[in-house]
C-alpha cells in the first residue's frame, strides 16, 4: 500500500424535435442553470459527447447542442459559460473512511510526513500545546518511517511524555502504536494473548508488550477504554471530509467501515444522520456496517433496524463490510502459500473462513450488499467462495456483491469475478512500485507472485465491474492520481522508475468509468447518478485542463475548478477566472 497518494445519441442538429429523448424541461418551464460551450463527456453507454448541459431542480434535464438550450433560458437562468473547459460527471469514491479519517484530522494528525523525526517532533508539539488533554492521539504514521522495518515501539513515545497515553493509528488503519501508558492504563501486559483476528507486538527476547497492535480486535482493546469521539468532533470530521472531496470533485463516497456502537470515528451514522437531516450534508454517502467476527449472526437483526433508522436522502444504508483479514506488511494478510519471509506463517482471517460463508449467505438473504476487504490471495479465493455458495443457496440477485483491495488474485481466480458477477474496488494509487512494495511486499510474497498484485486491466478485459477508490486518508483521495497511475502504473508525480507489470494498464475512458459510472455502480447509485445524462441528478465537475488533450504525465497535475451536486456549486477554485 502507499500512504501518498443512457442518454442516447447526443444530437447535433438545430430542431429541438429531434431531441426529444434529452429533454424533460418544456418551453415554460425555464433552466435553474445552463452549462455551455463546454466539452462534455457524458459517460453514457455510447460514450457520448456533447456541449451543453441544463439543471432544472437539482436534475439534468437536458444534454446536446447549444442551440437546444436556447428556449430554455430565462431571465433567471444562470448560464455560465465554461469556455471549452472539459465537464465530466463528479467523481465517486468507491471505499473510503468518510467520518474516521476526517476525525483523524482533528487530534494530532501525521500524515504525509517525510520521516520519523518529524512524525515525533510533531507528536511532541501535540504534547506541548494539550497540557490538560486526557489523551492524545492522532494517525498518520508508516512502517516505512522506521529504519529497522519493525512496527515501532513504546519508549519512542515515552520520551515525548509517560504521564497520559499517546496512541497513533497507521496510515493503514491496521495498527495502534502507543506509550507505555497507554498499555498500562488499558491493561495490556505480557501476558495479555493476542485476541482472536489480531496481534500485539511483543519483544521475542523479554516477551514484553513492545508498542504496537494490528487489527481490529487488538486494536478494540485500547479503542474500547479511551475517551470516546463525540458526535460533534464526529461530525467536524466529516465537514473536513466533505470539503476535501468537493475540491477533488468528488460528491458519492463508499463510507467503508460504520459501526454501530464503539468509542471511535467509525460510529458515524447519528453524525451522518444530523448532517443529512439539516441539509448540510452534500455529498451521496453509502454506508458500510462493520461486521463483527466477535458478534457473528446476532448482529443482524442490528443490522436491519440500523438500515430502517437511518437510510434516507443521502445517506443510504444498505452494505455489511467483512474486514476479512489484514495486510501484507505486517503478515496479516492471509495467503494461499506460506509468506517468503516467515515461512510458517500463511497469515490469519479476522473474519473465519466458515463465518465468511454464513455471513455473507445471511445478509444477502436480507438484500444487502456484501463489501469484503481482501488482501491476500486466499482471502480473494474465499470471497468468491461464499459468493458461489451463496448463489447457490439463495439464488441470483442484482446485488452488486464487491471485494476491495483485491491486491493479490491468483491467476485461477481472475475469471471467477464476471462469472460471479463480483465486483471489485481497487485504490489505483496503490498499483505502482512505491518503496511498499519494493522493501514490504516484495520480500514478503516473492517475485512470482508480486506478479499477481493489483490485476486492473486483466479484469477490465474479462468483463468484471472495475472501481476505483482510495481508501482515504490511507492514500490521497486524488483521482486525477488514481488516474495518471492506473494508466502508467508509475509513480504519478515523479513519472520514474520501471512500469509496474505493464500489461495491467488500462486507458484514460476506463479510468475515468471506473471513478464515475462503475463507482455509481458498485455504490447502488447508477439509477440516479455517476454519468450526465437526462433525469440524473446534476452532479458535475468542471476541469481546468482536458485529459483527453494533454500528454497522460500531466494528469496527476490537474485541478477542480467547479463541482456542483445536485445543481448547487459546492466548490469553486479560488483561482478559477470563471464568473
């Protein structure tokens, strides 16, 4: 992983007649908002282009050529000539920590820091100015930072302060690295063993705790004694969210981890309700609830009461997350084949092979939608597994079944997404050698199967729905990024090094699919939105270059400089010339 980053034929002729499939609005019933002479590409199924986009009511109504437009002007439409910029249908992410990551902001955040000195100086600075804080914490951290390559350890923090617990999550989101008292206020000691789907660090000479926890159930042993997030700092988090997406264009996000109780940012849903219900929350938000491996089948009666409760407007409550197992770096991942570097070792599931199968028959059985985080191979082929099973058991369905990550597939499995109709959600910014996967994953899994990392183009060609995501604040949530690099595999800010397994290169089209109509897709909100098209809603973003006509190494470089949702203008650029 790396912590950086159907509207039918367009008509091109005068009488209105002949676009009678674009038009909802009539003659006096006038534009809220007229987009034109702009380069607009539709995402439609024919790949549409057109110049002029109209809103009426938050909606699209229609699409084509200028002169269509033209009755359906009035004195109070606000028509705004975008001067050949390119407009694209607002993007989506497909997996992202919405309300966590934005409440990671609002402690002692280090993210993107270029080195543990600075990561430390930063945290002591935290210190300095919260001399009455309970706690500090914060995330942001990388394995990466640390020269011995070893999660990092306790007195690094005791240093800084011995006197309160200082916990920091990982850019990751798969471990907690804390001081000693923090391990001796939530009684965490040697002799505590590891919790079922989780790790505690320890010494391998003394045995003693050495600072960090990986997973979810170890990481619950310190989340579910600390002073807890309030919905307000909740709720600040997801403003900051917000707003980070609507500068990137962004308007519908996956919120991939939502829990129904807990003490930290994940408990999100009266945070995200508030918001929805007093109109500020503006951006389409499919929430995901955790599945708890300790809960098993007793949470979905939970489940179904939490989806009644708070499904409405924007946010839409619909998809169980399955947090089925770990990641390479740490050995948590689970794999096929023992890892290279520690050969006794395959990995673990967090969630158990057999509970992943009942789980998911379970909840499809109930009409949601199954998002299941899978990084090793093995829990690839398990997914699919449960998937195939459950077919089997309650029969087909639209459900728009997803892995996520998926960044080791065995060869034998790639068909098995189509034929499964499985989805899958990659983070593109993720699939080109960064120093991850030069010094984390390639030692760990060989050069034969690094081979088998991040297979974006092979599943593209076998029919499988493709999206993209970013798993945010994991990575940046760019997509102008995710872009350049899916279509390069290279590092999309410096353009070096050697192309990470070429033949999983895709184009600029299916990119930008991937992070618009095939995210609506996998998000379950295709029907309303992801591409322009009349009856959609007006969910748009303006470009201040046209991808399609500059060199792809200047991808990465573009900016936002409108977004609109719902035909309001939520961000404008501030250094954007257009009136």
């Amino acid at each position: 992983m790396t912590n950086q980053f159907r509207i039918g034929t367009i008509c091109a002729v005068l009488a209105l007649a002949s676009c009678d499939a674009q038009v909802e609005t009539s003659k006096t019933d006038f534009a809220d908002t007229i987009l034109t002479n702009a380069k607009v590409y539709t995402v439609d199924k024919n790949k549409s282009w057109a110049d002029t986009v109209v809103v009426k009511d938050g909606k699209i109504t229609f699409v084509g050529d200028q002169s269509g437009a033209d009755q359906l002007t009035g004195p109070n439409t606000d028509v705004i000539d975008l001067n050949g910029q390119l407009l694209l249908p607002s993007f989506q992410d497909a997996h992202a920590h919405f309300a966590n990551g934005g409440a990671s902001y609002t402690g002692c955040p280090v993210y993107d820091l270029p080195d543990l000195e600075t990561v430390l100086s930063t945290i002591e600075k935290c210190v300095a100015e919260n001399p009455n804080a309970q706690i500090i914490r914060g995330y942001g951290w990388s394995i990466d930072q640390f020269d011995d390559g070893l999660p990092p350890a306790k007195e690094l923090l005791d240093a800084i302060d011995s006197s309160r617990p200082l916990v920091f999550g990982d850019a990751d989101g798969h471990a907690l690295w804390a001081n000693s008292k923090a391990f001796e206020l939530y009684g965490i000691t040697k002799d505590t063993p590891n919790p079922k789907g989780g790790k505690i660090e320890k010494d391998r000479t003394t045995g003693d705790v050495r600072g960090t926890v990986h997973e979810e159930s170890a990481m619950n042993l310190i989340r579910d004694k600390w002073p807890a997030f309030t919905d307000e700092e909740i709720m600040s988090g997801i403003k900051i969210a917000q707003d980070l997406y609507h500068s990137l264009g962004i308007t519908a996000a996956s919120e991939s981890i939502v829990k129904l109780e807990g003490r930290d940012g994940y408990r999100s849903l009266p945070a995200l309700k508030a918001m929805n219900d007093s109109g500020d929350l503006k951006t389409h938000i499919v929430a995901a609830l955790l599945w708890d491996a300790e809960k098993g089948t007793d949470q979905l009666d939970a489940f179904k009461s939490a989806r009644d409760a708070y499904s409405d407007g924007k946010l839409h409550v619909k998809t169980i997350k399955f947090w089925a197992d770990g990641v390479v770096e740490t050995h948590t991942a689970m794999m096929l084949d023992f890892y290279a570097d520690l050969p006794d070792s395959r990995g673990f599931m967090m969630v158990p092979r057999t509970q992943l199968m009942e789980g998911i028959r379970l909840v499809d059985a109930e009409g949601f939608q199954a998002h299941i985080h899978t990084i090793g191979d093995a829990t690839a082929r398990y997914a699919l597994d449960a998937i195939e099973a459950t077919w089997d058991a309650n029969g087909r369905r639209d459900a728009r079944h997803q892995v996520t990550h998926a960044q080791f597939v065995h060869p034998k499995d790639l068909e098995r997404f189509a034929e499964l109709d499985v989805g899958v959600s990659f983070q593109p910014l993720w699939s080109y050698e960064d120093d991850y996967i030069t010094y984390y994953t390639l030692p760990r899994v060989g050069p034969e199967r690094i081979k088998w990392s991040y297979p974006i183009g092979t599943l593209m060609e076998n029919g499988t729905k493709v999206a993209f995501s970013s798993d945010w604040p994991v990575s940046s949530a760019n997509p102008f990024w995710g872009i350049e690099t899916a279509i390069t595999r290279l590092d999309p800010l410096t353009g070096e090094g050697d192309v990470f397994l070429p033949a999983q290169r895709i184009n600029l089209e299916q990119a930008i699919e991937a992070y618009t109509i095939n995210a609506a897709y996998l998000n379950m909100l295709d029907e309303t939105t992801g591409s322009i098209e009349v009856g959609k809603s007006a969910d748009l973003v303006v470009l201040d270059q046209n991808l399609f006509e500059i060199p792809v190494s200047a991808i990465s470089d573009t900016k936002v400089q409108m977004t609109i949702f719902e035909g309001e203008i939520v961000y404008k650029n501030p250094d954007s010339t257009q009136k």
